[in-house]
C-alpha cells in the first residue's frame, strides 16, 4: 500500500514475509503550544511531519499507535449513492473512514478518508481528527489539520497495535475538533464504532461513513446515564429497544469485584413481566457501549398499557447481580418527563428510530 522505508526494504530483499517493527521517527527544532487539559499543539498547525528519510509516510511512535502516512485512494471501494448530499435535518457533520485489521502483525490500520457537513459558526474553521481505541483514553493519534473548510479531505492512515484476543472488545473514536488562533481545541462532533461486529480484513477495503454525534453538554447524572433508541412498527406490531451506550456508571467500591456492566432490557404491562432480554457483558469501563438491537411483540392497543424497564447490572460473586442503575419508559400511566416524552415520540413517528439520552436511578 505504501513505500516503504530503506530498512524494510532491505528486509524484504532478504526474502521476511513480515517485519513486526518500525523504525521511529526523529523530529528536531519542533515548537510544541501546551493547553491547559494537557493537550499539546504543534506550532504550524501540522501534529506530525514526515523525516526525511520517508518522503511519503510518516510514523509516530505513541506506545502501540502510530501514524502510517497518506492513503492511497485506487485501494478503497466507495459505494455509489448521494452520502454527500443527503444529510438529515440537525446533522452536524459525517465522516468517511476504513478500517482493517493484519492479523499476522496485529496491526489495526484506520484510513481516515475525509469528514463533510461541519457545523460551524464561521467559513474560518480549521478541523482535525482526533482517534481513540477506547477504553484506552491516555493514547491517541490525530490528523493534520485542515485550514478554513466545512468538507476537510485528510486522506491519512494510522495504525494501532492490538492483539487479536482483544480487538472485538475494542471501540473506535473519532473526535472532530476546530482549533483556534490561540491553539484551543472546540469539539465539533464525535463517532464511536465498536468493532465486535466487524469482519475485518485486509480485503476490500470498504469506506464506512457515520453521522457525528454532539456531547452532552448537560452534566452526568448521579449513578449515570443511558442512551437508547425507541422504535415502533404498526403494522407488524413490534417495538425495537436498540441499547447504545452508557456514561458515568458508578460502580461500588468493592475491591474484590470486577466492573464490568451490561443491560437487561424487560417489557412489562399491566406491571406483568412479559420477557426480558440482557447485552453482553462490557468490562472495565464506565463508559461501556452495547450496540445491540433487541425486538419484542407488541400490539398497538397495549401501548398505553406496557412499559420498558432498563437496568445497568454488574456482576458480582456467584451468580448474583447488583444495580447499577435503572430507567423506565412507557405512557402516562407509568412515567413523567424525559421518558414519557420518548414513548410519545416513538408512538407518533412509527417505524422511526428516535434516540435519547436517559438519567438512571436507583430507585424501584
């Protein structure tokens, strides 16, 4: 895919399928701008520049990710249909993107293609992308910036060194920023992408787009919060619960228990348990995300009568479970605010997915 470097070249004269190492940059005379969150900026705007010994790739050595260089486009297969047209109302920005993953070097190569659609108050904006593979938050590899552009192309690669074993159990962020005059970092939209239910290969390199996402700007509720989407098919009389993630779940202070998280998603009516259905299990996190989709039966004239309960659980000794949080939705029967307001929305925009952010409680 790309050129290589003189000593990998030499390596593979010598006749080695695969060298598992690389040789790490050296950058002199760099003036790097220190934030306040401990960020760092480099003075032109430009966070990695190529040596010279590597004219068209650059690497950066950040403890298991680094930056691989530029794409090369002939490589990637892009579906033939109007993504860069057809926004929704509200979206706030898209990015086009590819992953892979070399199982014989347990190397994770992003290829971050372009991002379209900014929202931002001004032409002036100058964006660059962010890349976590959650839940490791200290690492992270970033783009070159963009000047002055809403449809920033980037056409970069970076790589990420992860083991097999746990690859599925990882989470892709992309995080799009605007930075400013004074080097000040303004989150613009962000895109998570969990990997457990990708087939990846090096085969077909397949551009993937995602619509951004906006932080919460409200502040984490007490035992945290939950985000899930509610649709309603009339006319095959089914309710879909897709479980996306969850954010500042507090997990007990016990050090002999793992924290791990997941969800059981039960329908109720009449206060009749009716079925129940569970997530798999998210460890280490507090920020855990699920990504499942679960359907139950459910007629037209029982909603006014059924409601949804969701429960954060943690496993603990034996068999047990602890709760970890709770929310339910459902008619004016069971519920009041946030949650009444989704089960209206769900029932008044059949066969749409509408998704909401939820504050859980302990409460039963």
């Amino acid at each position: 895919m790309e050129r290589l470097s003189p000593s990998l070249s030499y390596a593979k004269d010598l006749g080695t399928k695969s060298v598992p190492f690389i040789v790490p940059p050296k950058f002199h005379g760099r003036d790097w701008v220190g934030l306040q969150n401990g960020e760092r900026v480099q003075e032109d705007s430009e966070p990695y520049t190529a040596p010279d010994f590597l004219p068209r790739s650059s690497f950066c050595s950040m403890g298991g990710a680094y930056v691989l260089g530029s794409i090369n486009p002939a490589l990637y297969k892009y579906p033939d249909d109007n993504e860069e047209m057809d926004f929704p109302e509200g979206n706030v920005g898209r990015i086009w993107f590819a992953v892979e993953y070399e199982h014989e070097t347990e190397r994770l190569v992003v290829s971050l293609i372009k991002v379209r659609n900014l929202q931002f108050n001004s032409d002036s904006c100058n964006p660059f992308v962010k890349m976590h593979l959650l839940p490791d938050e200290r690492r992270y590899l970033q783009s070159k910036s963009k000047r002055k552009t809403l449809n920033p192309q980037f056409d970069e690669n970076f790589v990420f060194q992860v083991s097999g074993k746990t690859l599925h159990q990882r989470i892709l962020r992309f995080s799009v920023y605007h930075v400013d005059k004074i080097k000040k970092h303004h989150l613009l939209g962000q895109v998570l992408f969990p990997l457990k239910n990708e087939n990846l290969t090096d085969d077909g390199k397949l551009v993937i787009w995602r619509d951004l996402e906006q932080e919460s700007s409200e502040p984490p509720s007490v035992y945290g919060d939950i985000q899930f989407s509610l649709s309603y098919n009339d006319y095959l009389g089914r309710l879909t619960v897709v479980v996306l993630r969850a954010k500042g779940i507090q997990f007990p202070e016990d050090r002999g228990a793992v924290s791990t998280a997941f969800v059981k998603v039960s329908l109720m009516n009449h206060n009749k348990f009716i079925k129940s259905k569970k997530t798999a299990v998210i460890l280490g996190t507090p920020n855990p995300v699920f990504n499942e989709t679960f359907s139950f039966k459910l007629e037209q004239s029982e909603l006014d009568t059924a409601s949804l309960s969701l429960s954060v659980l943690q496993n603990t000794s034996g068999d047990k479970t602890s709760l970890l949080g709770r929310v339910v939705v459902g008619p004016y029967m069971y519920t009041r605010g946030r949650e009444l307001e989704h089960w209206n929305e769900m029932t008044n925009k059949p066969k749409e997915l509408v998704k909401r952010w939820h504050a859980l409680s302990i409460s039963t």
